[in-house]
C-alpha cells in the first residue's frame, strides 16, 4: 500500500483512514500500526489515532484478511504444545502447518487445532486467527508463543513492536562466509514483479538480521549452518536478506535456494529460541526446541573435509 491521503480524508484518524483504503479491519490495521508496519511521510508511526493532513504518504504492508469470520476448531490437527498456562500457549510448529485460515487454507490450520483444545481463544485478538501474534511460514518450522487472554495478547502484540521478543533461528545457507558474524541492515518491501515475493527495496521497511556461523561444510558442496536473530519481523526477512548478500536458504525455491547439488524437502529454517516477557508474572520466559528429521537428515549428509 502506498497512498496520498486526499482532501477529503484530511484530518481523519490513521486507522480509519487505512481501513477504509485497504478494506482491511479497523483492528488489523491497529496490530500493523502497532507493530510499525505503517509509515506516514517514511517515518513509522505507530500511533493509531495519528490525524492526516491532505498529501500525507501513508505506506504499509498491511492486508485486508481473508473474509473468514470466525476460525472454526478442526480436530484433525495435532499441535505440540511446548507450554502452557493460564495466559500464553507455546508450539512447537511442525513443517506443513499453516498458521490460521486464509486463502487457499481455511481448515486445517495450526489456530484451528488449537480451538479444539483451547476453546477460550476464540474471543482474543482476530476472529479468524485467535491468540496469534506473530507467524512462521507453512514450510518453516519451530516456536510460536500465542496469547490465551486479552491481556497477554496485548502485552504480547507491545512487546514485539518495542522489539523485545528473542527471536533465534538455525537455518541452512548457501556457501562459505566470509566473517563468523555479521548484521544484514537492509530494507524489505514487496517485489514489484511478483506479489508473492518481499524483497531488499530502498522504499521498504527497516530490516535487521544478525547472523553466527554455527558450522561450515564443504562436501559435497559449500554450505554454512547459521544461527539467526530478528531484530525486526519482516515478511520473509530472513529468506530474503540471506538471498540478498548471495547466500539463500538451502531448499527455498522462491529465494533462489532449491537446487539439485543439495535437495532439500523445504527452506531450510528453523525457529529454535523464543523468548518474552510473561505478561502476568513479568518474568522472563525461554523456550528451546530441537531441529526437526528433516533438517538433521539433511546436516547428515554433510561434512567439512
């Protein structure tokens, strides 16, 4: 989205004025708004009741949502729930899952399994995708903490936009680095050529990726085991930046990593780490998790000398 705020919308709130240009709901825009999704004169702004002026330049990734009214429990799907108490509900995300309902997937998901279980998410945050607060892509795997009441929704939602939700993925990359660390300081938007795509753009949103070298192999061809920080949470952002400096994930054959040298069933990542402020006790909470089969069958065939 990017659009020149007209006349006739001067004055008006930020998030009406974005709801009504995107068809988005007024609570979607406000969880963009609120996770600095949403730029007025390329800065982010993540106060919704933000007055317009005629000519402001509000720009933004936000989405109207598929027009599912309420997720639906579905118990054919099995969750692996790391944790659980009174407020938040952590998963270990299996490869495949998609997150909540949207288009092409209106059952079968991760939020839809968890309403089985979890009847009460039905009425915290979106209808259609209750509880959560971030994602992982269908083909990426690991933690994700969803919220069990308003509260630690809220609480959840404000802690990643102030950035304080660890984040740390292992992933699989492409060649030999250079240095054993390194930060990947590069904006992200959508491509321009094809809409299912983010990619590095000068007009994108502020992105940054930290990056350590776990292991580096060499046969049967060069490949890097990476442990990877967010410290923003951009679409892709980890795909498209390791991309971007020449080293895509292994197996990710939308950013230019799927290739015959190195068959791998899925991009290569793994969401390991999590770790937040719990919303009632204020302490902090960690959780760990392993590397799937997949992945591990795929280290198994490499080596170093």
């Amino acid at each position: 989205m990017r659009e020149v705020i007209p006349g006739s919308l001067a004055g008006e709130r930020l998030d009406r004025a974005v709801a009504m240009i995107t068809g988005a709901s007024r609570s979607e825009v406000a969880a963009a708004i609120a996770a600095g999704e949403v730029w007025v004169n390329g800065a982010p702004v993540t106060k919704v009741s933000t007055r317009l002026a005629a000519d402001d330049v509000v720009e933004g990734e936000v989405a109207a949502a598929v027009r599912i009214e309420r997720a639906s429990p579905d118990v054919g799907v099995e969750v692996s729930v790391v944790h659980e108490d009174a407020d938040v509900i952590v998963v270990d995300k299996p490869v495949g899952l998609v997150v909540h309902p949207g288009s092409g997937n209106r059952s079968g998901t991760l939020v839809q399994g968890l309403l089985v279980r979890y009847p009460e998410l039905v009425d915290v945050g979106e209808p259609y995708r209750p509880g959560i607060v971030h994602r992982l892509d269908k083909g990426t795997s690991g933690l994700l903490v969803v919220a069990r009441t308003a509260e630690a929704y809220e609480s959840l939602v404000a802690q990643l936009a102030a950035r304080q939700v660890e984040r740390v993925y292992v992933t699989l990359a492409w060649g030999a680095f250079e240095s054993p660390s390194g930060v990947v300081d590069a904006p992200i938007g959508r491509s321009t050529s094809d809409p299912t795509r983010m990619a590095v753009a000068s007009e994108g949103r502020e992105a940054r990726t930290r990056y350590d070298v776990v292991a580096s192999f060499t046969d049967p061809v060069p490949a890097t085991l990476l442990e990877c920080r967010l410290e923003t949470g951009r679409t892709h952002q980890i795909r498209v930046h390791l991309a971007a400096i020449g080293h895509p994930v292994v197996g990710d054959d939308q950013y230019g990593g799927a290739r015959p040298s190195l068959p791998a069933p899925r991009p290569l990542l793994h969401a390991r780490r999590l770790s937040f402020t719990h919303p009632r006790t204020r302490d902090r909470a960690t959780f760990e998790t392993g590397l799937p089969a997949d992945f591990e069958a795929v280290l198994r065939g490499l080596s170093s000398r």
